[in-house]
C-alpha cells in the first residue's frame, strides 16, 4: 500500500475486513456509513482492486484484502499501541458487557465471571448469549458480543484467541446406580450397560470418539443435544454419560449423580476466549477480557 496512504483508511480496510459490513465498521470508527464508503472508494482506486464485493453473509474480502489484512492489522496494532490511542476503561462507571457461551460454560465459566466482575466493576452488567459455531465469528467481529469463551477452536485471522485452561472427562452416573458404586469401573462395566451422548457443536467430541475407539458405539441408547440436559437424564435413569470434569464436579453438587474417573483417557481439550483483534477491540473490552482471565485462574483445580 502506498506510503502516503491515510492511517484512517487503514484503520477502515482493517475494521471492514473484520465487521464485513459497513454499518458496523462506522459504528466501530464513530462515523457515517457514507464515510466509511466514501473511504473504501478511495482505497479501490488507490490499490486497483475492488477489495469487498457484496455476499449473501456481507462484504466478502477479495485476494488482494486477503493478502493485505494481516501485515496492515498487525502494523496498526503497533501504531495504536505507541500512540496509546487507546483510551483506559472507568470500571467504576456503569456500563454492560456481552458475552458467549456454551451450556457448559453457564455451568462452570459465568459464577467465576459474575463474582470478578463485581470484584473489579461492581456497576458492570453482564449478557450472556447462546454460543453458536456458525455465526460465532461474525457475531463477535462486528461487535454483538464483547467476547466468547468456547472449547472449540474458531479458526479465523479476525479473532483473537487467548487459551484459558485445559478440561478433561470423568463418567456421571445416577447415585443410587445399581451396578455402578464406588470405584473406577472396567472397561467390561461400562460396555454392560447403556451411554447417553451429546451431539452437535459442543466443541466436546472426546467422549464420542472414546465410545468408537472402545467400541462402545453400538451401546449409545439415547443421543441430546446439550450438556445441561445430562444430569436430568442420568439421575433417573441407568444411563452412564461422559462429561467435562469440571462440569461433571459442579452438576454433582446439584443433582442426584456420582462421578467416577474413566478407565481410559480421552485427549483434554483446551477452552479459550475470543475477541476482536485492536484497534477494534475498545478499552472496555480490554478490561472485560482481563477480567475473564482473571476468573478463570480461580477455577478450582482437578
């Protein structure tokens, strides 16, 4: 790009490639729709590339942004940085923050948000959305949520991924179980008798793949969708599930169920939070993403 070209204008083609839509780079930046198109006209004439062109989800980058968006974002994190252009968040103002999450993540990760967050901005609010795979990305670039703490990996040069903490599995039975006391089962206990397994964008597939590697797969009797659902359906009945120890700890807590350790291992898989990469990332969600951190140190260990 040319030398001459404005810090505004890469500021724009950063924040377009990231929002893919105008509406939000304006809303990111402070100004106009038409500003911000009035911008991106310059920069095609100025590069000779169309740059975006118009898809079904939004603006669609073409190989020319491709090429360009990471040396320019990476450039312009460092600029913002010396010039501290950032402003530093008030936590004592009141203000309300939105964050994505897994039905897991209600369970283990939002206690541990709520009270660092009462710690730290007492007059701070809290959202919290559905997690969802397909628009997680897109969601979280154009700022509908302030970060997302998920175990599967949202691969995408437009977030930023900082890991949390690693969570394995333990197995979760009724408590009165007839067959299943104290102890670690066999493998030959837990091939008797009958699994329920959750399906879909959990971002846990460890206990699914465990029951094919084992061969446990013909002993699935019944399949949901989420993870909350388990302990309901475990505690009254004589199904086994596999679930996130941390999740399977605090469910037991709760609910008529007893966990045990698994007689093989399944791989952890590792939880992380995503945001918007700066200058995109304003001071609050600096602050609000510090805050998770910080939370999640507090997680008790297994």
């Amino acid at each position: 790009m040319a030398s001459d070209v404005d810090l505004n204008l890469v500021r724009t083609f950063v924040l377009l490639y990231e929002t893919r839509s105008v509406t939000a780079a304006a809303d990111l930046l402070g100004v106009t729709q038409p500003t911000v198109s009035y911008g991106l006209g310059k920069l095609r004439r100025r590069l000779d590339d169309e740059l975006f062109v118009r898809g079904p989800g939004g603006l669609v980058p073409t190989s020319e942004s491709e090429r360009l968006y990471p040396p320019l974002r990476a450039a312009l994190a460092e600029v913002t940085e010396t010039l501290g252009a950032s402003t530093d968040f008030d936590p004592d103002r009141p203000t309300r923050f939105t964050l994505g999450l897994s039905d897991l993540g209600e369970v283990t990760v939002l206690p541990l948000v709520l009270a660092e967050l009462a710690t730290q901005a007492p007059q701070a609010g809290l959202r919290v959305q559905a997690f969802d795979l397909d628009t997680a990305t897109d969601r979280l670039a154009r700022g509908e949520m302030d970060a997302i703490v998920a175990s599967p990996v949202l691969d995408s040069p437009r977030l930023r991924r900082t890991p949390l903490f690693t969570e394995g599995y333990a197995g979760m039975v009724a408590a009165d179980h007839p067959r299943l006391g104290t102890g670690t089962p066999t493998h030959a206990d837990l091939e008797r008798e009958r699994h329920v397994v959750v399906d879909g964008g959990s971002g846990h597939l460890g206990p699914r793949r465990a029951l094919v590697e084992h061969r446990l797969e013909s002993r699935i009797a019944v399949r949901v969708t989420r993870f909350a659902t388990l302990p309901y359906v475990v505690q009254d009945s004589e199904l086994v599930a596999i679930v996130p120890e941390r999740v399977a700890r605090a469910l037991a807590r709760t609910h008529s169920v007893r966990i045990f350790a698994l007689p093989w291992s399944i791989e952890p898989v590792e939880v992380a939070a995503y945001t918007r990469h700066a200058p995109g990332r304003s001071a609050a969600q600096r602050f609000f993403l510090e805050v998770i951190r910080t939370a999640m140190d507090k997680l008790p260990a297994l």
